[in-house]
C-alpha cells in the first residue's frame, strides 16, 4: 500500500504536545487503514480515509483558512510502501552583508597610504616632543642649583655718614651691623653664636635679643643673658685707599680666643 499524507492541515493547533499527538495518529490511521479521530480531525477540518487495494483515494479540498484537510492521494497498490508529505520550512534569505564599518581617519583612516602617513608623521612629533622633554630633564639635572650670596667684601661708604650707636643698614643685605664709638667701628656679624639665629637690635634696652632661645648681647657683642656660649664674632674693618669702610668677612675675629686685639678687628676714629 503507497499512501500520502498531508501534515500541514494539523499546524493549525497552537499547542505542540496535542499537534505532535495528531500528527502521529495521521501516520499510524495512514499506516494501519484507520481513520483519524479526536484532536487530529478537529484539527485538519476533515478526515483521512483509508482506501481497500482496489480504490483510489480522492485527496480532500482544503479547508477555508487555507490548510489542506486530507491527504492528497492514497494508493491502494498490494505490497506497496506508504509515503508521507512533511511540510518544510522554506529556505530563509540570504543574509546581506552590513555596511562597513570602519571610518575613515584623516582623509582616508589608516588604512590607506595617506591616513598611514599622517598616522606616522603624528607619531614621530610625539616622539620627538617626549625625547625633548627627557633631555631638557636630564640637562638640568647635570646643572645643580647655585646660591648667589652676596660678596664677601664690599665697601659700605665713610666713617662720617654713620651716628654713635648700632647702624643697621647693612643687616639684610650682608649680616652686619656697625657699632661706632667715640673712638672706634667695628662690625659685628648678626648670627648669634648659640644655634645660628638672627638676634634683634632693641634701640630701647641698649641690646641684641636673640628671638629663638633668649640670649641676650650688650651692644659691644658681649654676652650677658640666655644659653649663648659666647660673644658676637667681628669682621675684618679697615679703611680703604678712597677713604671709605672696608669690610671683609672673610677674617672672623672672637673675643674669647682675645683676637678683638687685632688692629684689624677694629678701626680707630681720628
């Protein structure tokens, strides 16, 4: 027996379980000369018939939504195979390709002869800048860093232009004062002899104050208060071929080692 059987009239059943069920029962009635009953001819909208081997089996109208309802010829041949039509899904279309994706890069991206110019030329700049900056790093760092101090001698003008007293003129700018007397100037360096600070000239008590730990200095140098060990240090004074003060601070002189002897240590007034 050759049968033929049209599956598609059972896609019409929205559920899988019950459309699988009433497939089958199509097969099994094709197979065993049923008929098909229950959900797979409520299904299809009609039934499958089996024909004796002597009749034709008409193939059935289909139904009004378009669906086959019955198989579309049933052979009765002795002996015969039965053939069984499956509904294939048609062959999608073929899948075009997206537009391309790569965006051009300065006139062309990179991947043309002048984008990978371009692309070289901004990394040669690059690497030249980078390699600039390295070697300036690297040239001031064999150029340390210089203090200019200012000159260790230097002329500070005439004996006349100074009052008695302590002048502090030069305090600031080279670390002195000068004390001038009756009969004398010397110069006295503004560095208090304890730990380094800058002790201050208090015109009202006749004294030199250090700020930091409290020493205190008549105005000669001479220490009388706080934990400084000894007295002001003295600069080389002399006077100079044009008549002008000549101050070297290159010659320290200190009173406890009695160098504030030196004529050099002081100068006399005529």
């Amino acid at each position: 027996m050759s049968e033929e059987i049209d599956l598609s009239q059972f896609d019409d059943i929205a559920d899988r379980v019950e459309r699988a069920k009433a497939k089958s029962a199509a097969v099994r009635a094709a197979k065993g000369g049923g008929s098909v009953s229950g959900p797979a001819a409520g299904a299809g909208g009609g039934d499958v018939a089996a024909s004796s081997d002597e009749e034709t089996a008409v193939p059935a109208k289909k139904s009004a939504a378009g669906r086959a309802a019955a198989a579309r010829a049933l052979t009765g041949e002795p002996g015969g195979e039965t053939q069984i039509v499956v509904q294939t899904t048609p062959t999608p279309p073929a899948i075009r390709p997206g537009p391309d994706r790569i965006v051009p890069v300065l006139e062309g991206g990179i991947t043309t002869r002048r984008g990978f110019f371009s692309w070289l030329t901004l990394a040669w700049l690059s690497f030249a800048g980078a390699s600039t900056a390295a070697l300036a790093a690297f040239g001031r760092f064999l150029f340390p860093n210089v203090l200019f101090e200012p000159p260790q001698s230097f002329k500070i003008g005439f004996p006349d232009d100074y009052d008695l007293g302590v002048d502090e003129r030069w305090k600031d700018k080279f670390s002195i004062w000068i004390v001038k007397e009756r009969t004398q100037m010397y110069a006295l360096f503004s560095v208090c002899t304890h730990l380094g600070c800058t002790p201050n000239w208090l015109s009202g008590e006749a004294k030199f104050k250090c700020p930091c730990h409290g020493s205190g200095f008549y105005a000669t140098g001479i220490h009388f208060e706080g934990p400084a060990p000894r007295p002001l240090e003295r600069a080389r004074i002399v006077l100079a071929e044009d008549g002008q003060i000549l101050v070297d601070k290159t010659q320290k002189y200190q009173w406890e080692k009695g160098q504030w002897e030196n004529p050099e240590s002081y100068m006399k007034l005529i």
